[in-house]
C-alpha cells in the first residue's frame, strides 16, 4: 500500500506538476508570466516537493517494510499544520529531528532563555538551508522560517492572552482552517527561494506576482508552459485525490481502515490505484522530471 501510494504520489501528481513548474521557473525572465501563472506555479512547486519527496519517502518505507524493517514515517501531512513549528514536526520528520537532537538542544535549546532561544532557532535552521546546497537562494529559504519561527514564538503569550480576554474558540473550524491556509502560503512563499535557480530569478518571480498579463485568458495562454488541457485536468483530479486521502488520514493512517475492507473493495482499491500509475504516471524519454528531488541534497 505505502509503495503504490508513494508511486501515485510521484509519477501522477509530483512529475506531472513538475512540468508546468519547470516551465515557469526556468523561463529567463520569470516576472513576465503574469500573476496568475506565477501564483500556480508557486503553489504546484509546494505540492510537487511534496507528492516528490512523500513519494520517495513511502517508496522506500513500504520496500523496507516487505524486507522485514521498520522506518518511522517521513511526513505526515504537513500542509494540514497550523503553525510553523507543527509544520516542521510533520515535515521531513528524520532530518527535523536530527536537527533537534544534534543541534538545537546542544545549543541550549529553549532552557536558557529567550535571546538564546531566538539565536538557536535561527543557527538551527541557517543550517539547515546550508544543508541544502552552498546558495544565498537557500540560506534565505532557511532564514525564512527562522523569522516565521521566532514571530510565531514571540506572538504566542500575547495570542493566549488574547484569546482569554475575548473567550475566542481556538478549537472552531474556521479559525483552523484559517491558520492552515496561512500557513500554507508562508511555507509556500519560502518554497520562492529553494526553487529558485537565483536570488535575482526569485525577485523576479515574487515581482511577477503583482503583474497581470490578460495574455493568459487568451489562445490557451495557461496551457504553454509544459501541461496541455488534459494534462491539466488530470493534475487536477490527480490533486483532488491527494486531498481526500489526505483529509481520511486526519484520525489515523488508513491502512489498517483499508485492510479491515471486505477482500473485494480492497482489490478494487489495489487495482484502481495500480492502473492509475500505469495510465496517468508521466513515462518516456521526453520527461525529465523521473529524478527523485532530494536526490541532489
């Protein structure tokens, strides 16, 4: 089940998002595009890392499962977190925990006061975007989230005191649903940076953001930079499965839900799932998107 899901994850939705991405990150002058093409391509960038990553991270957790061993999960569904720090303990989960347990409790973590606290959280994860690659475009990325991190811990007593005086009901729907959404673009505005190929193509492409170029309402303008209509739609569909699996994960994985399905959903599932990545995964010399992202870190 993780290696079909992590196969749908990465050759359905992340390599086929990664086309339309490519398109517009690789343009030499990315500002030009239009607001909305760099809006798309911007959120694509943060669910293609994410189907890319997730993909290869359940690949490789189910094929050490059939072998007999068990690996902790890598992600769990980090764009459903409602704050910067839960996003950091839902994504990436072995590289955020040995950054916790090497280098921000050596460093004191949260047990010597605030300043040092401030000054941990930002070492932690200056590295951690020098982890990445020796590149401006990722010690911003990295610098960030530090800066999304030390706000978020700043405003946190005074959110609390807030919350009391008003009796606001933190635990309401549409105040999570908010701060997800809020998070989301933080994270996906930083994501600007680590795909980026330069800090000059990154301004430029936060610059584009404000332009509209009503080109792209007209002769399939939307459909040129990689993904034609159907492609399109079926990243769309591809997507919206994405979302409910993940929404039917918020209690629990589902794997143990699915095996307790009579024996004939389960192979209906099974074979749905394997015909989609025969059907809809991106395949052929033509498609330069088959490496594995972190492969390069």
């Amino acid at each position: 089940w993780l290696m079909l899901w992590g196969y749908y994850q990465k050759m359905v939705i992340g390599d086929r998002l990664a086309l339309f991405v490519n398109g517009v990150f690789d343009q030499s002058e990315v500002y030009r595009q239009g607001g909305l093409v760099n809006l798309l391509a911007m959120v694509f960038f943060a669910l293609q890392l994410y189907c890319d990553f997730g993909g290869y991270s359940n690949i490789a957790i189910g094929a050490a499962q059939v072998l007999g061993f068990s690996i902790p999960a890598n992600f769990r569904r980090p764009y459903f977190a409602k704050s910067i720090h839960e996003f950091w303990q839902r994504w990436h989960i072995s590289l955020t925990g040995w950054f916790r347990e090497y280098l921000y409790f050596p460093l004191g973590g949260n047990r010597q006061g605030r300043l040092r606290q401030y000054r941990n959280i930002l070492v932690v994860f200056l590295v951690s975007g020098l982890w990445h690659g020796a590149d401006w475009t990722f010690l911003i990325w990295g610098f960030l989230h530090a800066f999304y991190q030390l706000i978020e811990v700043g405003l946190r007593p005074l959110g609390k005191r807030l919350g009391k005086k008003l009796r606001f009901n933190a635990a309401g729907f549409g105040w999570k649903a908010l701060r997800c959404g809020l998070v989301f673009a933080l994270t996906d505005f930083a994501w600007i940076f680590f795909r980026a190929n330069t800090v000059h193509d990154a301004f430029g492409f936060i610059r584009g953001l404000a332009v509209f170029n009503p080109q792209i309402f007209r002769d399939g303008g939307l459909f040129r930079y990689g993904l034609d209509r159907i492609n399109f739609q079926i990243a769309l569909a591809g997507l919206s499965v994405l979302l409910i699996v993940s929404w039917l994960q918020r209690g629990g994985g589902l794997r143990a839900k699915v095996d307790r399905l009579p024996a004939a959903a389960r192979w209906a599932i099974l074979l749905a799932g394997i015909y989609a990545v025969l059907l809809f995964g991106m395949y052929g010399p033509n498609v330069d998107t088959a490496q594995f992202i972190y492969t390069q870190f």
